[in-house]
C-alpha cells in the first residue's frame, strides 16, 4: 500500500538535485532515456519500492508538471520513480539503437512489451525489492498488454491505470466518418502515412493498424 502523499505541491530545488537521467535497454537493441527519482532512503543502502511510470502517447516529463511533482512527492517517502520513456515518445523520435525513426507517428503496439521489460528490468538492477508498475493515458494499455506476459508480470507487484484512454472509441468520435477510411487505407497500404485526411496528429498506417 502506497503512503498518503497529501498534497503533491511543486518540485523542489532539492529534488532536482536528486534527479538522475537513465537509460533501458530493450531486447531489440534500443536505449531508452528516462529520469530516475531515487528515494532519499537509498542514500543509506536501502530500496524497497519504485513506480515504474510509463507515459502516455507524446507526453513529456517537462510538459506534464503531475509526474515532477509525483517523483519528488515519492522520493521524500522513500519511494523511488521512474519516469520512462517507450519508444512512443513525441511525435518524431530518434532513439539509440533503432534503425528507423521512432515516435507516436510511427510505433507499433506490440512494441511496448520490449520497453515495459526493460524499464523493470532497470529497475531490478538498481536494487529495488518491490515494482507498481503505473500507465498514463494510452500507456494504460500499453502495460496491460504488456502484463499479459507472464515475463513481465512477474517483475510487478501492482498496476496503477491513471486517466486510461480507448484509442478506437476515441478515433471514432475525432474521426466520425474518415475513420472508416483511414482503416481502410491502412488495411491497404501498411506502409503508407494518412495525410489525406482532417486531424492534426500524423500517423502512419502501421501505427493505425
């Protein structure tokens, strides 16, 4: 059970000392970065529970004031956070050890199995005992899809879903009518961009599919 936190307020001068920036690797090769929140415990040897954070399509540590004022919050409990990034991070991404350009325009779902493994896996490393494993917005999805692998599930103690998203309800209602079409032309042509339709969020087939 997670403490009471009370207010989250703002991140501190001091927390931001304390700070680090991390990588994961997958097993297909790419280097994720991250920021690590460690718990003030830590500096005496012990680490007992971390959120592993996953965010959502996009989002951005600096842009989403909530998982500052989270990793602070946590840290001065004794609890350290990973804010981790997948391979859906921003629109356009390039990412250590991908051949390809990465980014919510072009990932694909399946993928996020590989990038919740290796943010645990990190996590593991470091010396943590016990893991809540937290997605935000898509990312909900995304790590339950990925803790339907007995791998993954068995790394994890429990499962936040914070402000999870129905990407397909969603898409029908933005879309209305096009959604049908760009299904279609996905269906079609994988490999194609949907650019011939009214959103203001580019996307590939791959990604649609």
């Amino acid at each position: 059970t997670l403490p009471n936190c009370g207010d989250l307020g703002g991140l501190t001068k001091s927390a931001v000392a304390k700070v680090k920036i991390k990588a994961a690797e997958t097993a297909d090769g790419l280097s994720l970065p991250g920021l690590h929140f460690p718990p003030r415990s830590s500096w005496k040897g012990t680490r007992d529970l971390a959120v592993v954070l996953v965010p959502g399509r996009a989002h951005d540590v600096f842009a989403h004031p909530f998982a500052q004022q989270l990793g602070s919050t946590l840290s001065r409990k004794g609890i350290g956070v990973y804010y981790a990034y997948n391979r859906g991070r921003g629109q356009v991404a390039d990412i250590a050890g991908s051949a390809s350009r990465q980014g919510s325009v072009f990932e694909r779902w399946d993928d996020a199995v590989l990038d919740v493994d290796a943010w645990l896996g990190r996590a593991k490393q470091s010396g943590y005992q016990r893991i809540v494993l937290m997605g935000h917005s898509l990312a909900a999805s995304k790590v339950v899809t990925a803790m339907a692998h007995p791998h993954v599930a068995e790394n994890v103690d429990a499962l936040v879903l914070a402000s999870p998203v129905d990407m397909v309800n969603l898409g029908q209602q933005v879309y209305g009518p096009e959604f049908a079409a760009m299904a279609d032309q996905s269906r079609r042509d994988p490999r194609s961009m949907l650019t011939d339709f009214e959103h203001d969020w580019p996307i590939s087939a791959g990604t649609f599919n």
